[in-house]
C-alpha cells in the first residue's frame, strides 16, 4: 500500500513512545475548533500537488468531511484564485499555503493578514501548525515510499 | 521574515517554551505538540547529539533563530561541541563529523529539500545503518523540530541574532 500522510503511523509505530503523542498531534490538529478541517484538506491537496505526491493526492483524508470532486479538480487545476466555489477564507489559506511551502520566511505580511482577518488569532496559528505536520508527513511518506522500494 | 510578530502569546508563563509561546493560542493542540516534544527527547532511541544535528540542521536551513541559538542539555552531555555544531553547514560530507552524523545530515537535507527525489542509494544507506525504529524515531522528530520552527517563522518577530544558550529538554 502506497504511504501517505494518512497512513504514516503504520511505518512510524515502531519508533515506540514518540509514535503516541505524533498521533495524537495529527488528531488534535484536524479536530480544533478554528480552521475547518475541510480547508486543512484543500491544504493538504494543494501541497501534495505542489510535492508531486500521486498516492498523497489519491487520497480524501478520513478525518474531514468529503469535499466535492469537482471543487477538487479545480484547485489541482490552480484555478481556485478565480473560482466563485472558493470562499474567501479559502483562497487567502490557499494562498498562504503557497507561500508557507515556498518558504515561511517569504510570507509577505498582506499575504498573513487576509489569513488573520479571515481566521482570527488563534485560527492563524492552528493553521501553521496544521501546515507544518501535514507537510511533515508528506514529506516522510514520500522518502519511505522509496526506502520501501 | 516578519520584523513584528503577526499574533501575540498568551498571557501568563507556565515555564514551558511552547505553552508560553503564541501556540498557546490553540489550547486544543499545544498539549499534544508539548508532549510530542518531550517524547522525541526524553525516549529517543537514537542518542541525543545525534537529534541535536539533526534539529539544528532544520533550524539552520529554515532560518529560525530562536531554534539556532538553542542547545538541548542532554545533547551537549551526549558530546555535542560548538566545534561539532560549526560542522553542520553545507559540505558536512567532507567535515570531520562521524558516518552516522552525516547520514542524518543528509536524510534531514532530503526532507527539507525534495524528498521525492532520495536516491535510491541513500534510502538504502538509511535502512543499513539505522535500525527501524531509529529511522522512525528520527522521521518523527524531524517533523516535529520542522513544523514547530515554521510556526515561529511564520508568526514572526525574531531578533536578528540571538546568544547560543543551553536549555533542559522537557521532562
């Protein structure tokens, strides 16, 4: 089975007492209360796609609530930025995601603020958090599908 | 970088670097992470010196400064010198540091970069030299070193330089 975000932990179990509370992050992540998990999916969708992670972006991840296919399409096919199924809120996390992969130290403040105004304080953090582990765990699924190889 | 931080921390200091920290503005994940943090230290399977490498490699290339000025206690009881330190930079694989250090330089440097592209020949080094469970334990920490120094960069408002320091990994 191809490894993704989504089923990490089973690669990651054996590292014994760390494997725990890494999962538990994961969990508290997608359940806090200030960003909808269902725009942390488009998050996730938008940095597979930015890794090139085909068996990441096969995937609809089990804690949030299915997205419609075709608003998926869309944003694989970068048109989120003009798309009307896009909300506002979306396109500034959207954008904030581009710019998060790039480089955090090359988020510009205009870019942050849109993601403040639209989130508030604490969604602003949850998101950055959020950003970091589901890259993380993009980024090791990627490096252990070849060490499986 | 952002000259002024873009949120506040929370007030009130609980002693505990991350819970003082704006991440305590999301009471619902800052336990966890906190958590998470202390296991990658204090049950590491891989020594600590090790993990030190590995976390400034991530610090050093995410350019946080709050996390380069840092040295984790047990890392420096496990033999970690700043003469070791001043090794972890662009070509370690010719620096003095040990085989192993330089494996983990450069699994730290496949997940920051492109790790789609790890040879086949590094993921095969990898598998050799660690054991499972180091090799998740590593994969583990990494995440959490990488994500929790984005937070910081992200928010913002970091001294431009900062004092090394020594700080207690939490218990």
């Amino acid at each position: 089975m191809p490894v993704t975000s989504a089923n990490l932990i089973d690669q990651l179990a054996i590292a014994g007492e760390a494997a725990a509370p890494f999962e538990e992050v994961w969990r508290a992540i997608w359940n806090q209360p200030y960003v909808a998990a269902e725009i942390l999916e488009l998050c996730r969708l938008n940095l597979a796609r930015l890794h090139r992670a085909e068996a990441e972006l096969a995937i609809r991840m089990p804690l949030a609530q299915p997205l419609p296919e075709d608003k998926i399409a869309s944003l694989l096919r970068e048109n989120w930025m003009t798309d009307q199924r896009f909300s506002q809120v979306e396109r500034a996390v959207l954008n904030f995601t581009e710019w998060y992969y790039i480089s955090p130290q090359s988020i510009p403040d205009e870019v942050a603020g849109e993601v403040i105004a639209g989130l508030g304080e604490s969604g602003f953090v949850a998101l950055i958090e959020a950003l970091g582990f589901i890259d993380g765990r993009i980024r090791i699924a990627l490096i252990y599908s070849r060490i499986q190889d | 970088m952002a000259a002024v931080a873009r949120v506040q921390a929370p007030q009130g200091q609980t002693g505990d670097p991350i819970r003082d920290s704006a991440l305590g503005l999301v009471p619902e994940t800052v336990d966890p992470i906190a958590r998470l943090n202390r296991h990658a230290w204090r049950s590491s399977p891989v020594r600590a010196s090790l993990l030190e490498i590995v976390r400034l490699r991530n610090a050093r290339t995410v350019n946080c400064q709050f996390c380069k000025s840092v040295r984790y206690d047990l890392a420096r009881r496990d033999g970690l010198t700043e003469s070791k330190v001043d090794q972890i930079r662009d070509g370690y694989e010719q620096s003095a540091l040990a085989d192993d250090e330089k494996l983990a330089l450069a699994f730290a440097d496949a997940y920051l970069h492109d790790p789609k592209t790890i040879s086949a020949e590094l993921a095969a080094r990898l598998k050799q030299h660690f054991t499972p469970a180091q090799l998740a334990h590593l994969a583990i920490a990494l995440i959490a070193f990488n994500a929790t120094s984005r937070c910081a960069v992200s928010i913002g408002g970091m001294p431009d330089n900062l004092p090394v320091m020594e700080i207690t990994a939490p218990e």
